[in-house]
C-alpha cells in the first residue's frame, strides 16, 4: 500500500511482508532504491528516468553533482 502527503511532496509505501523476488531473496525498501537509482542513473539511458525527475535530488543525480539520489 502507499500513501502521500497532502502537498504530495512525501509517498510512504508499505512493502507486502514476506514478498520475496523468484530466488527467494525477500524484497526490501533497498531494492526499490537501487531501482530507481539505476533509473536515473544516466548511463543505463532509461526512457523511464523522466518519470522519476520529480524525486527530490534527481537533477543533481543525473548532472553527476552527488552520487546518491537524495529523494530516496
């Protein structure tokens, strides 16, 4: 599930406890932020990095100014 704040500035998601990727491994809050990240990383050219540009961060990300993503 996953909520937001009202000026939609913030979004919580509650990951499904137990859910578990093919291997077995369980998923967790990390696993999303490598996502993303490898999203926005511009190397990997993903036409989905547009989506994510509201995420707090993500120019900075991109323009190589910092390594991590700070919105995540």
């Amino acid at each position: 599930s996953w909520k937001s704040s009202r000026d939609n500035l913030r979004w919580v998601f509650k990951l499904k406890e137990g859910a578990t990727f093919h291997n077995g491994r369980e998923v967790t809050a990390q696993d999303f932020v490598y996502t993303y990240t490898r999203i926005l990383d511009p190397r990997t050219e993903s036409g989905a990095s547009a989506l994510l540009m509201r995420i707090k961060g993500a120019t900075d990300f991109i323009e190589g100014k910092t390594k991590t993503v700070e919105g995540l």
